[in-house]
C-alpha cells in the first residue's frame, strides 16, 4: 500500500515532516501523547500500556507490528540492517538505529525527550531511524546511519533527506545535541539544505509531549517510524 501526502492521515496524536512528507510513496509519523494513558511509571510499562494506542495509530498508516523492526536502544551507535525475502517483525539487542531498503518492511524507535532521527534516500529507495540523545549523539549515531546506508544499499548521502522530531533542547537542556546531530549529518555529507530540524523542545509542551527529564523518568515513549509501503 503507498500513501500519498494528499491520502496521509489526519490525527491529533500523529506528527508527519513536510520534508519527508513530500518524498513519493514514503510513509513516515511521529506518534505524540496519549491524554488517556497513565504512563506515571517505569519505561517497560509504559511501553506495554501505550502497545494498544501505538498500534491502533500505525495501522492508520497502513503499517502492521508484524512488519515492524526496532532495537534495543541502550544509547549506543550500532546500526542493524534489516533484510531478508519478507518483511518481518525483527528486534535487535544492542541496537539505537536501523536502516533498510525492503518495501513493506518498517523501522521505529521510542522517544521521550532523545532525538528520532529519519533517513531517507529516495533515489534507492532506503531509508534509516536512529534514536539520538546525548550519548548517542557523542557516539556520532547519526554519521553512523549515513554511513551504513552507503557501505549496504549504494546510498550517496548528497541524495538523503533527514529530518529531526522533537526533542529536550536548552534551556530545558544544557547539551544542544540536536545541533550536533544536523553538523555530523552535513558534516557526512547530506547538503545543508536537506536537513531538517522541526526546532520543537519536548518539555515545552507537556500535554503534547512526554518528557523524561520534566516528568523525572516516569513517562511514557513517542514512537516515531518510517519505511517505503510494498506497492
């Protein structure tokens, strides 16, 4: 299924990227705060309470669980490449970013406060997510991405788009990493003009978004996802 951008859905609780928005048959959200949900609690509940909204919101874009690969995401650099004859529902220990070139297949990471971080390389049709916060971003996760998508699937990252959701920045912050993740994405080569920062701070908008650092860790995850739909 491809979703044009005249067909994306329209939701209160999901956020697209007019960068990424415009790339043809690519299907990308960014899924916000859920006013129901209690996620006053530790990470891993927070995740199976918000599994059913997630769901339910993925399937607007026509993307199934079953089709879905995240990671682990320790704050570390490794990037796992997604592959295979099918598209599956793959975890990877040890893993903040992934990257793959299968149609159907969908990538996804949890954020609260931390970078998600898109790639998309519309010209081979690849495309990347990492999470990003600041040790990750001092690990260079980002370049790391780029980098994978050219060593495994040809990317040329002058063709990349990226775009960077929202994310703790200062004042709330003393680290500005989102600044560090567009200059190591330049930096790797994407042109200044195809990196995309939205500019938004998580913790300025509490019933919006969920922030580790306002909410002292008991909250709940953003899930921010993307792929190129089977056609």
């Amino acid at each position: 299924m491809t979703v044009s951008l005249k067909e994306m859905p329209e939701s209160p609780f999901i956020e697209t990227f007019p960068a990424l928005a415009a790339i043809p048959g690519l299907t990308h959200g960014f899924l916000l705060r859920s006013p129901e949900i209690d996620v006053v609690c530790e990470r891993e509940e927070a995740l199976a309470r918000l599994e059913p909204f997630h769901t339910g919101l993925l399937s607007t874009f026509g993307v199934a669980r079953e089709h879905l690969a995240t990671g682990e995401q320790v704050h570390g650099a490794a990037v796992g490449t997604v592959s295979g004859s099918r598209p599956a529902r793959v975890h990877f220990p040890a893993t903040d970013a992934l990257v793959t070139s299968m149609a159907g297949q969908f990538l996804g990471v949890w954020v609260a406060d931390c970078g998600a971080v898109f790639f998309a390389d519309p010209v081979r049709r690849v495309c990347g997510i990492a999470h990003s916060g600041k040790k990750g971003t001092e690990l260079g996760i980002a370049a790391a991405t780029i980098a994978k998508m050219r060593e495994v699937h040809g990317t040329d990252p002058a063709s990349l788009v990226v775009q960077l959701a929202p994310c703790i920045r200062p004042p709330a912050y003393e680290v500005d990493f989102a600044a560090n993740i567009v200059a190591d994405c330049v930096a790797a080569g994407v042109p200044a003009a195809q990196v995309h920062d939205c500019g938004v701070c998580t913790s300025g908008d509490p019933d919006r978004y969920y922030s580790y650092r306002l909410e002292k860790g008991r909250t709940g995850r953003h899930f921010a996802f993307i792929g190129w739909p089977a056609t």
